[in-house]
C-alpha cells in the first residue's frame, strides 16, 4: 500500500485549527475550508467589509538578470514592455500548442521581477520557467519557502491597512505595488486580488506571520473583518468570473477557448503565439460560458451539459453563488450555443435540469 504523502502546513495552521478552522487537503496542503460562521457569511463578510486570506500555499519566484524583461516577453502572453516599474499584471504562460501552464501575477519591481504561482504548479513552473530561460541573461530564485502571502479585501481593506503601515495607500492605485512597513513588518504590497474588490495581497518573510494576521484582523475587527477559508475564496472569484487553474483553464484549454483573449498580446513573440493566432482567425471549437439554474439544482464540476439530447460539454466550476443569490455555474460547451439565453441542460445524479447561458460576469468587480 503507497503512503499516504504527508500534507504541508502554513505557519497559521495552529491559529486556524484553534479557531475553528476546518481542515482539509487542498492542492498538497492541509487548509481551512471554512470558520464556524460557514462560507457564505464569510463571503458576504468580504463584500460587505473586509475579508483576511492566508493563501501561503501559492508559490513566489524572483527573477533578476538583464535580460529579464525580453524573457518574460517569450515567456507570458502579456506584453511586459508595457508594465513600469512598480506594477502588477495578470499574465499567463503557455506550452507551443496554445495549452496553459498556468496563470500568474508578474510584479515589475524597482531592482527585480517578482512572480506569483499556483500552489499545485509550483514545481511545474519552475521547471517550466528555467527551461525557457536558456540563451537569456536571467536569474530564477524560488522564493516561496521564506516569504508568507496573504490577501486583504473588501470595501473596508485599505482602511484596515492604513491603520497599519508606513505607505500612503491613496498614492498605491490598483495594479501596482509598494514596499514598505505592515506592523513594522519589511513587505511586498500589491494592490491586487482575486475577489472582485478592492484590497492588497501582501508578501513579507514567513516567520512574522502570526504577529502579520492577528494585527490585521485586531485592527480590523471594527469594522467587520473576518478570516476567510477556501469555499468563500472559490465563490468570491467565481462571481466576477476569474479563472481557476484545473477548472476554467489547464494544459489543455487556451486562452481563447477560456475567454482570456484579452490578456494575449499577438504582437510580442511569446510561446504559443502561433497555434493562439491560427485559433483567433479560425474560431475555437468550443468556449467557456457562464449559466445560472432555471430549476433549483445545485450544479457541480463534471456534471454533463447535455443541448438538443446530446452531451455537449461539462462544468468545470457550479456552486451557490451568494451575492447574487443564483446557483450557477461556469462550462465548455461548443461556440456554435455559448451565446446568452441559450437554454441548456445538466445531468444531475442521472436527472435533466434546466439552465440558461448568461453573460459573464455575474458580479461586476466593485473596482471598476
């Protein structure tokens, strides 16, 4: 019998567990899925006012080298030229094939490159990122064993950290980073999230993370912050329609077929450019769209999405949606249908229910 691999921890993962943290397996780790107060009050909680993320599980890289910026342009699908120093993009990495690698955020740091990753592909991508370094001047550090990421959101996320820190947030717009103290703590602050509102994801060195989490949430406890677990995290980027890897988008889905064409830039030479370009002047076969229930199911990932008798395609992402109170839903399905209002069906434990094509996002980033 293989043994079973032993799962890792955050450095929160005493605090979690004495405050009622459920723990489950997640991606390699051992995380809370919720707090007693259940996902949904946490997930109105970040909407309504402030929410505390520890998302330590994702992985950090630091890359340095002169050649850096001409790397990253054959690297992502972005085009890095257009970033200045002190910003921060969403960006992607793809195989020839046009097949995603993985999503990540790409930090252009006065004196270097940072770089965000997802916790399942970390390993994968640092291969991946060091075997596309060959015949560029660069240096790729895994940083994710010493720094700690965390994520504050809400309408009330910047209040909550300007009670804290040294940088003036009114001069940290969305999209860009700043360094300096939180809780006398050196830090990484990027005005960025995964949750449709405003607030900061935060790097600093790993062992100050209890004295970074309780002072956040001491500071914020008036005005409504709570610590968020992962089934809030899920519903929270769902609403406003971010992709999740191994959901809306993996090795085998590309940019185009998930609705990213926005971030692929044509004009740089980046890897897959070719099969993403021939995809765009074609049409993709399939693409992924949003839905929400007619009869009261609960849609789940892998459930069959059947049109006109025939299975179709399947959902990668179903859950109750809270802050538009729908249970609803993210599929593939084939371009020929995925236009809104087009009504489909889910096999749900071997019984047809009724759903609707809708236009995405279902929740409009409160940013915007």
């Amino acid at each position: 019998m293989t043994k079973p691999k032993e799962l890792k921890r955050t450095n929160l993962y005493d605090w979690h567990a004495a405050h009622g943290g459920r723990m489950v397996p997640f991606v390699g780790w051992e995380m809370p899925v919720q707090y007693p107060t259940g996902p949904k009050a946490e997930h109105i909680a970040t909407r309504a006012a402030a929410g505390l993320f520890d998302i330590d599980h994702m992985g950090q890289f630091s890359v340095g080298g002169p050649d850096a910026e001409a790397y990253f342009n054959r690297l992502t699908t972005w085009d890095i030229s257009l970033m200045q120093v002190n910003d921060a993009h969403y960006a992607l990495m793809c195989y020839e094939d046009g097949g995603i690698v993985d999503d990540i955020y790409l930090y252009r740091l006065p004196n270097r490159w940072f770089v965000a990753v997802n916790a399942a592909n970390l390993k994968k991508d640092l291969a991946w990122m060091q075997a596309q370094a060959a015949g560029f001047d660069v240096s790729i550090t895994d940083v994710s064993d010493e720094t700690y990421m965390m994520a504050l959101q809400g309408p009330n996320a910047i209040r909550i950290l300007q009670k804290l820190t040294n940088v003036s947030m009114n001069g940290v717009p969305r999209f860009t980073v700043a360094e300096g103290l939180v809780n006398g703590i050196n830090t990484l602050i990027s005005r960025t999230g995964y949750t449709g509102e405003d607030g900061v994801e935060l790097f600093f060195p790993a062992d100050q993370a209890l004295s970074m989490w309780e002072a956040i949430l001491e500071a914020g406890e008036a005005l409504g912050i709570k610590p968020i677990g992962l089934a809030a995290r899920d519903s929270l980027r769902f609403e406003p329609s971010f992709s999740l890897y191994g959901h809306e988008i993996a090795a085998d889905i590309t940019p185009i077929e998930a609705r990213l064409g926005w971030v692929v830039r044509l004009n740089t030479d980046f890897i897959g450019r070719n099969a993403l370009l021939k995809q765009k002047l074609e049409g993709p076969s399939r693409l992924l769209v949003g839905f929400e229930m007619l009869e009261k199911a609960m849609p789940r990932e892998g459930y069959e999405v059947v049109y006109n008798d025939e299975v179709v395609g399947k959902v990668v992402t179903g859950l109750y949606a809270p802050t538009v109170e729908k249970f609803a839903g993210h599929a593939y399905v084939p371009a020929a249908i995925a236009k809104s209002g087009t009504e489909i069906y889910l096999n749900i434990r071997g019984k047809l229910k009724k759903a609707v094509v809708i236009r995405r996002p279902f929740y409009r980033p409160a940013y915007k």
